[in-house]
C-alpha cells in the first residue's frame, strides 16, 4: 500500500526471524504501518521458511436471488452512536469505512486506498481511493474529515472518543461545576491542524501521542463514512458508498437492501428478519428455510444446527465476551474492596462450563484475551469466596450484600451466566436480585444501571477494547470508571510497537483491573454462525460481521 516501507518494518522482520513474535504479530503490525496484506503474508512465508497464504475470496459465485438472515433490527438512526455490532450489520451494506479489517484480524484499505505513518507514529497520512457516492459525487478527503470531526465531537456522544481521545482530544474545562462542586469537563482537538485536509485525496492527521493502531480505529463498527450533507443521520434511502440501498426498515422486524445496478455483489436483495429474543424461534426459522442464514447461534442449540442437513456451521475463535460491570459511583461499587470481592466470589471456570458448555475460555476479569497479541498471562486471582467474605466485612458489610443485577435473555447464554454468578456469590454473603429485560429495553438502558451484564463484541488488539471501555469520560465507558494510571499506562500502551514492551504495559493494565477494577468477568466464548448450504462465498467474521456484497445464493 505505502510507497515507502517503514522503518518498524524492517524491525518486525527481525523480530520475526528472531521469534520474538510469531507470523501473526507480523503481518498485523506491517500492514497497519502501510506494506500491503499480500507482501505481508509473502515475507512473514519467506523469513519463517513455512508458506502461508491470505484469505481468498471465492470465485465464479451465481449471480441474482435473495439472501434472508436472521438477526435482530434496532434503531438505526445516529450510526455514529450504534452500541451493538447487529446495527451496523444493516448499515454496513450502504456505507464504507476507511479500512477493512478482515477474517484474518489483518487491517486492509476500503475507502482509503493506503496510508503511510511518520517514523514516531504522530503522522498519518491516508490516500481516499476512487469511490462514488449512490447519488453520483466523489467520496473526497474532506468527507472522510467531516465524518471524524463528527465522531469526535462530544455533543455526539460516539464510542470513537475513546479508541481517538489519547491521540486526537485534550480535555477543557466548560467552565460548569456539577453537583458535587467538581469542574464538568469535555473534550475538543488537540491542535487546530490535527485533522488536515491536503486535497481531494489526501487526510492527513497529526497526533498528540504515538498511536500504531490509527488504521484499525477506521474499522471500529460505529466509524461508518456517512454522507455529510445527511448531518450524521440515517434512514431509508440515505446516500451511500456501498452496493446496497436501504429501501424499507421496520424496526423490530426486518430490514430490506437492494443491490445497486452495477454495484459489485451477487444478490439482488438481501433481507435482514428480526425473530424475537426466542432462539428455538430461530432454529426453527433455519430448520424450515423460512431464512437462509442466522447472524449468531445460540450455544444452547448448536447440537440442533449441527443436525440440520442442509446448513453449515461457521465457527471462530474471538475476544467476545460479557461483563458484570459496576458503576464506581454507585454504592456499594464505589467501594474498591466490594469491587475486588465481586471477582473473588466469581468462579470462571465454572461460569464457562455452565453458561457456555465449555466453549471458549476462562476468563480473568481484565477484559484481555489470550488471542490478543498483546496478552500479558498474570497469575489468576482465582475462586475465593471466604476471601471475599472477609473483605465485604472490613469495607462495613459484615452481613454481606443485597444488589439487583440488570442483564438481558437474548443470546441466552447471558442470563445463564448471570444465574450462575449469582449461585456462587451466595458462599460470600452476596445475595443478587437478577432483573432480566427484554432485550429492546435492555438497549436502552445497558449504559445507565448501576449493575449490569454487557455483551462486549471482538477487537482485534487488547488496548482497543480498555480504551472504549475503561478510558476516563469516554462514551461508552459504563462503569464510570477513572483512574489516573490506567490512563496514562494505556496511552502508552497505544503507542508502543515494540511486542515484548508493550505486553508489559498490559500487563500493569490487566493487573490495576484486577485489583481495583469495575467488572467480575466470567469467560471468552467461541461463537458460530449457521448458512444454507445454498448461500456461497460467507466467511465468519470474529465480530459477527456481515459483508453482503461477498454472499450469493444458488436457485
């Protein structure tokens, strides 16, 4: 993609020949510095000695039909501001990103044909690639500058703020106080040139700190290329760079996209049906072929689908995962050592074995995942609820605890989970009422319980999900959490190439969320997704995605 090769690249080369990472590190981090994905996966063959290709898409695919997938249809309306991947799953079919990040976690071009960073990592510069919008005028750099000035405004309320907020925004003060007599803080650009455009085809930012991963921010689900002249609002009919149209939209119940005369892609139509929080529904729905596809299975009817004859099974190992968070700002949560108790009374092990039948991992209450390349393995803090009891005890609850847990039914997994916590929390005095919402309400609200269960999707590096979940005043930041150190330490973290370095700066992150965290997590799970054999060229996405531009269906 870049035209020169950066200087860290010829550094993971080494690294690479030298086994201090493996092919996988490799080729992530050359490619997020510009070398292109077929070049990465060429040296990371030549310097092991061991041929490894990329992901190809299938060839020679039927052309015409219609492709019906089960998934769930909420508001559509702020992309900017979408909280769960099944928006941008409509979304995605009429507008691009910047960049791609693919099956293989690698970060390709998509609306940005490349982009080249400075050797400290503080200047980026992307090339916007020849795309058109629906309505007929070019895609240009200033529309891809009014759409990260959009998300990075805090009147937007976008989940970007907290991928960008180290590296593009300083904090200011309004000038308010709120009601405990602290200053209210917001946030605005760094610098008045930290976005530039040069021209049509050229976006240049420059950054307040050192970032490696700016590439793979542009493929955060919410960082949709929406049309400017559209004021980051979305409905039916709105202009887009993709290969499908959004012509009818019923929330709730389904979505329908058409593909554009010309467009690349296969199918004429794509249907998107909502089917209820009722997985046995879904099953059924796929068993009758009333859908050709479901966006997510259920772990409870894997065996079901595994029988159906006529349907693969897509599976992959991700980073998902759901949390018990609390909101530090809410007792008894505000309390560190309640908080410390809630993972001491959590057994993951078992979480995993009950709520996910043994698919996935255990997890270690610090929200990064052993396929995260950056993973720091720290010693578990394990199942101590006699431990636990004592520490309740000396914050004042001798007597232990009564809480109300919010969570949601749908994937069913979620409630079973919670059910399983709240068995164990019981040997440590704490008594938990579960509170379960359908899942439309639970959308509304997951960000506002003082105590909830939130289902947290795949991201490819592990600072990119403490970022957007744990960063100090950050959208989408649940907890409320803040702590100083942890910010700072993850700002180093983002701009820190070198492996071994910076999987000791997450090593200090994972061990201040264990310590003093807001969250008692219980696993990483596995997840699948379920096709008629019909539908041709699907690959499973570790997030879920859906690119309906790639699927096609045989008559």
């Amino acid at each position: 993609m870049s035209d020169n090769e950066h200087l860290w690249i010829s550094r993971l080369k080494q690294w690479l020949a030298d086994k201090k990472i493996d092919r996988r590190e490799f080729i992530r981090y050359s490619t997020l510095l510009g070398m292109s994905a077929s070049a990465a996966y060429m040296w990371a063959g030549k310097i092991t000695g061991e041929p490894i290709t990329q992901p190809a898409l299938a060839q020679g695919l039927p052309k015409g039909g219609i492709i019906r997938i089960a998934q769930r249809i909420p508001k559509l309306g702020s992309p900017h501001t979408f909280a769960w991947v099944t928006d941008s799953n409509v979304v995605r079919q009429i507008c691009g990103y910047l960049t791609r990040t693919g099956i293989d976690n690698v970060t390709r071009p998509h609306l940005a044909s490349k982009w080249e960073a400075s050797e400290d990592l503080k200047t980026w510069t992307f090339t916007i690639g020849d795309f058109k919008w629906r309505k007929g005028s070019d895609f240009t750099a200033e529309h891809a500058a009014w759409n990260i000035r959009h998300c990075l405004d805090p009147r937007v309320g976008s989940s970007v703020v907290g991928l960008m907020k180290g590296y593009m925004l300083k904090e200011v003060d309004t000038g308010r106080k709120d009601d405990k007599g602290n200053a209210v803080m917001t946030t605005e650009l760094w610098d008045a040139n930290a976005i530039e455009v040069k021209d049509p085809k050229t976006l240049v930012l420059n950054l307040k700190e050192s970032q490696v991963a700016v590439p793979e921010h542009f493929f955060h689900y919410p960082f949709l290329m929406l049309d400017p002249a559209e004021n980051g609002v979305f409905d039916v009919g709105s202009n887009g760079t993709g290969s499908f149209d959004l012509t009818e939209l019923e929330v709730g119940r389904k979505a329908v996209l058409r593909r554009l005369p010309n467009a690349p892609g296969y199918v004429d139509e794509l249907q998107l049906i909502d089917l209820g929080d009722n997985p046995a529904a879904v099953a059924a729905a796929l068993a009758s072929k009333q859908v050709d596809g479901i966006d997510q299975g259920n772990i409870e009817q894997f065996e079901i689908y595994k029988a159906m004859e006529h349907v693969n099974i897509y599976q992959v190992v991700t980073a998902q995962t759901a949390v018990a968070r609390m909101q530090i700002d809410h007792k008894p949560f505000d309390n560190p050592a309640v908080r410390r108790a809630m993972k001491l009374a959590t057994d993951p092990e078992k979480c995993l074995q009950i709520a996910h039948k043994g698919v996935g991992e255990a997890a270690e209450h610090h929200h990064v995942c052993r396929v995260h390349p950056d993973y720091k393995k720290l010693e578990p803090i394990g199942y101590k609820p006699d431990e636990a009891k004592r520490l309740l005890a000396d914050a004042g609850f001798p007597d232990g605890l009564d809480i109300e847990i919010n969570c949601k039914p749908s994937p069913t997994w979620e409630q079973v989970a919670v059910e399983a916590m709240a068995e164990q929390w019981k040997a440590a005095g704490i008594r938990a009422r579960i509170n379960v919402l359908p899942s439309a309400k639970f959308w509304e609200v997951w960000d506002k319980v003082p105590f909830g269960f939130t289902e947290w999707t795949h991201r490819p590096l592990g600072f990119m999900v403490l970022a957007l979940a744990y960063r100090t005043g950050v959208p989408w930041n649940e907890s409320h959490y803040t702590n100083k150190q942890f910010d700072e330490l993850l700002t180093k973290a983002e701009g820190t190439l070198d492996v071994d370095e910076r999987r000791e700066i997450l090593g200090e992150l994972e061990k201040i969320l264990q310590e003093d965290g807001p969250i008692a997590q219980p696993l990483w799970r596995s997840v699948y997704a379920a096709y008629d054999k019909r539908v041709k060229g699907f690959q499973v996405h570790p997030t879920l995605y859906i690119f309906g531009e790639t699927i096609a269906i045989e008559a």
